[in-house]
C-alpha cells in the first residue's frame, strides 16, 4: 500500500482541511503515515497569514529537497493558502516540488495527483472550484473531538488579512449537511464538535432563512453531543440576537474567541474591523452579564501601519480593562497584494518587536492575577 504523509502549518481550518485530504487519499487506496521516511508522497498544507509561516514552509521544502535526492520517486505537494497565493512561484523556489494545489481545490486532490504520477509532469492547479470538499468523509486522527467546517472564506476584507485570497468569499454550508456530519459523527463516538470558519458569526448570510444563532441551536439539540465549541467569532456580528442564544446553549462550552485586533479606533478604522473599542467594550459587557463565566479569549496585532504611541496605549487599556483569559498577539506582518501592505507609515520593527514583548508582558500579568482572583473565589 502507497503511504502519505500530511504536514499542516497554519489554523484549525487547515487542521481539518488535511483531515479531508487524508480522506480522499484514503479513498483512492492511500494509508496515511506519521513518518515521513516511509511515505510515498509528502504533502505539505501550508499557510499564508504572516511572513514567518512562508518562511517555515521554504525552510521544510529545504530539507525535503535532501530527501528527494535520496529517493527520487518520492512525490512532494504543497497544497493550501500558500499554495493558492503564491501558485508557481513555489515551482520556481522549490525545483523539487511536484504538484501545487489550492484550497479550492482540495477536492480534486485524488484527481491532481493521479495525474502527476500518470504524466510523470509537475501539475499546478489553484482556479476557484464552484464545489466545495464539505461533503467528503474526512479521516481524523482524534477520536472523541471532532472539527466540522460550517463554512469557507471571508467577505470581510481587513486590510491586513490574507485570507479572502488565499480562500476566497464566503460560502456557508448548508444546514442539512453540517447536522448530518454531526449526527454521524456522534454514531462514530465523538461527543465534541467545534464548528470552524473563518468567520463562523457570519454563518447563513449567504444563505436563506438561517443564521448563527438558528445554526448553534440546531446543533444544540443534536443528542450524544456533549460539548460545541466555535471559531472564530468576529465582533461585528455579534448581534443582541446572537448574544442572548449563547445562554440558551446548554451545551456549548463557555468560551468565545473574539478577536479584537486594536484598542484604538484610529487603527480599527484603518484595519477595517468594522467596530470600533467601546462596541467591542459594549459586547463584552453584554456577554458578561449573561455568562459571568464566560472565558474570553482574544488576537491582537500591534505595529500596524500608523500605530502611534497613543493607539498602542489604547490597546493596552483595552488588555487591561476585558482582562483575556488569554491572548495571541502578534507583531503586524506585511502580506503581498493587502491594502496595509501599500500603506505609508508602516511601523519599524524595533518598534513593533518592542510592543510585541509589552502586549505579553502585560498579558502575562493579567493571566497571574486572574488566577490569583479564581483561587480567591474557589
Ligand atoms: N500580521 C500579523 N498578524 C496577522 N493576523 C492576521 N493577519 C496578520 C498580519 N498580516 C493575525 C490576526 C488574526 C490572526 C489569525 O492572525 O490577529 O486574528
Ligand atoms: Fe493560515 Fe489563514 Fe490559511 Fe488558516 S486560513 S492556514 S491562518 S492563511
């Protein structure tokens, strides 16, 4: 039996997204491995968000370029956002790849790499797909928490983010298929799902007659399920409506990610998040007063073009007044083809690496002190 080994770089979306490929590869015959050593075809599920993850990915083509010299009928992929965005220039970096494919076109994985091997030829293949992979049994190595893809790409357009490039606009899946997932899936023995999207609080707008809300409470009933969890949330959807359905949830667990980007709303604004700090403050108080427990957890970029001293303090007050249960924070990272990228007064990176190490710092402590306030309350 053929062997082949998925390596995932990037979010819980490419996580599930390697799921799928495992799938399908397992469908045409494939077993999949954990050692690269022994595999056949070597398929890399890269990401795009910031520098550092292209950078991981040229330095891994690195040293699978070595391995490639020792058996050349080794097959070598790259698929994902990368893969979408930067097309044949991962040819042209990287002699020794094989085949390119994009996110639109996961599902056509079997087809793409039947054909490398049939033609003994490199094959590129990134066009936007009118089907999605959503239907396509994925092959996941948990066995008791599973990710359900509610939803794909973005309509956003923050104008730091890759993601409308690299995964196109949004496209929810319809309800019937996410609940079908889910009800095998609590057949198979899973009693976790989370729901993935890049944007899952703006599920069904692309559809008719159901949202968010309708979707978790549909979810909800679903008997076996025992914990949901959802990601990412985004600020500018949290309507009252979806506010109040949260308590409802008597089995969603209470954890919201919602990211807040900036403190300050000349940044906001600049970014495009679409909300400004005392919406973001309002919401937060709103979710608090219904859930007190509510673990809220955050990303934050600092050193975006423009971020003067003043809008970096308003981020730290913004840390200090919600007080993250935790927090991923990032230093702003210039992407090809962004509206930010094309910005005049990008910051130096002394300056955001300094910021950087402030916003953990400051993290740091609240983490401390609000385990110091639940040790108290306990
Ligand atoms: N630079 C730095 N951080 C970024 N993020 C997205 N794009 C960039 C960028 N160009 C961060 C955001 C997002 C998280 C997934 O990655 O905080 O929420
Ligand atoms: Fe990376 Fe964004 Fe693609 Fe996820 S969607 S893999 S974070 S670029």
């Amino acid at each position: 039996m053929k062997k082949v080994y998925i390596r995932t770089f990037g979010c819980q979306m490419n996580v599930h997204d390697s799921e799928i490929m495992a799938g399908l590869l397992r469908e045409i015959g494939y077993g999949i491995t954990e050692d690269m050593n022994e595999a056949d075809v070597v398929l890399l599920n890269t990401c795009s968000i910031r520098q550092k993850a292209e950078e991981k990915v040229y330095s891994q083509l690195g040293s699978l370029k070595k391995l490639k010299k020792e058996r050349p009928n080794l097959i070598l992929g790259v698929g994902g956002c990368m893969a979408q965005r930067e097309g044949g220039e991962i040819f042209r970096r990287s002699p020794s790849v094989d085949l390119i494919f994009g996110t639109h076109q996961i599902c056509n994985l079997p087809t793409i790499l039947n054909k490398v091997i049939r033609e003994r030829r490199k094959v590129m293949a990134i066009e936007e797909e009118k089907i999605d992979q959503e239907e396509v049994k994925a092959y996941r190595a948990d066995k008791t928490k599973a990710y359900v893809a509610i939803m794909r790409g973005c309509n956003n357009h923050c104008t730091y983010c890759v993601v409308p490039s690299a995964r196109g606009r949004q496209r929810s899946r319809p309800p019937e298929g996410i609940i079908k997932e889910i009800e095998n899936l609590v057949e198979e023995g899973y009693r976790e799902v989370t729901l993935l999207g890049q944007k899952v609080t703006a599920y069904g707008k692309d559809l008719r007659g159901i949202d968010f809300a309708d979707l978790l409470e549909r979810v909800n009933e679903i008997e076996g399920i025992e914990k949901i969890r959802f990601i990412t949330s985004h600020p500018r959807d949290m309507s009252d409506r979806l506010i109040k359905t949260l308590p409802r949830l008597s089995r969603a667990a209470e954890h919201l990610h919602l990211p807040v980007q900036s403190g300050s709303n000349r940044i906001l604004k600049a970014m495009n998040r679409g909300y400004n700090r005392e919406e973001y403050l309002k919401i937060i108080e709103k979710i608090r007063s219904l859930i007190p427990k509510m673990s809220i957890t955050t990303d934050i970029i600092v050193g975006f073009p423009g971020e003067r001293e003043k809008d970096f303090a308003d981020t730290l007050s913004l840390m200090k007044e919600v007080r993250f249960a935790s927090a991923y924070m990032f230093k702003y990272s210039p992407r090809s083809d962004t509206p930010a990228e094309r910005m005049l007064d990008q910051i130096p990176e002394e300056i955001r690496l300094k910021r950087l190490h402030e916003v953990i710092d400051l993290q740091r402590e609240i983490i401390k002190n609000n385990s110091h306030l639940r040790k108290e309350v306990e």
